[in-house]
C-alpha cells in the first residue's frame, strides 16, 4: 500500500502536485535508476521538477512549492533504488487530497 502524503495547504500545489511528483518519478527512473535512493536525490529531482512546471527558478512561489512538495511527500521511503523509489511515489500520487 502506497505511503500517504501529507495534506497540502489549499494556498500551495495542491493542484500542481501530481505533475510535479510525475515529473521527478520519471526523472528518477531515467538518470541512474539502479543508484541507492538518498535524501540528496530526492531533494535535487524536486527541485528541478517545480523548476521545469514552473519555466523559472528565481521566484518565491517556487521556493514555496518546492518546499511544500518535500513536506508532502515526507513519509514516502527513502529506502531501496531511486527506480523503487519512484514507484513509491508513483503510488502516492494516487493519495493526493485536492
């Protein structure tokens, strides 16, 4: 059963949130998906993935849907392969509260 994730506020990326956590699962997949999964990753994939939604980096509602997407995605395993670790998320996806 998929980890739940946390509830987002309605002001933040509740509605972004599922392309978000797409995009950073697809990325995980692509680029070393046999490397051990690590706080560090999961941090760079986000942050790359809110930067590719939003078309920008330097503009404070990134900062806050970067941080916010982190939060969400809290109690998801780190543990295993960045491949297993992108299921994980995959499967959160689905718990999304909108």
């Amino acid at each position: 059963m998929a980890a739940p994730l946390a509830t987002t506020s309605p002001r933040t990326l509740a509605h972004r949130l599922p392309a978000i956590l797409t995009a950073a699962a697809d990325r995980l997949e692509q680029m070393t998906p046999q490397a051990a999964m690590s706080e560090d990753a999961r941090h760079l994939e986000i942050q790359v993935s809110v930067w590719d939604h939003h078309g920008l980096y330097n503009n404070v509602a990134v900062g806050r849907d970067i941080t916010a997407t982190l939060t969400a995605i809290h109690d998801v395993p780190l543990t295993g392969t960045r491949a297993a670790y992108a299921t994980r998320l995959r499967a959160a996806i689905t718990t999304v509260t909108r």
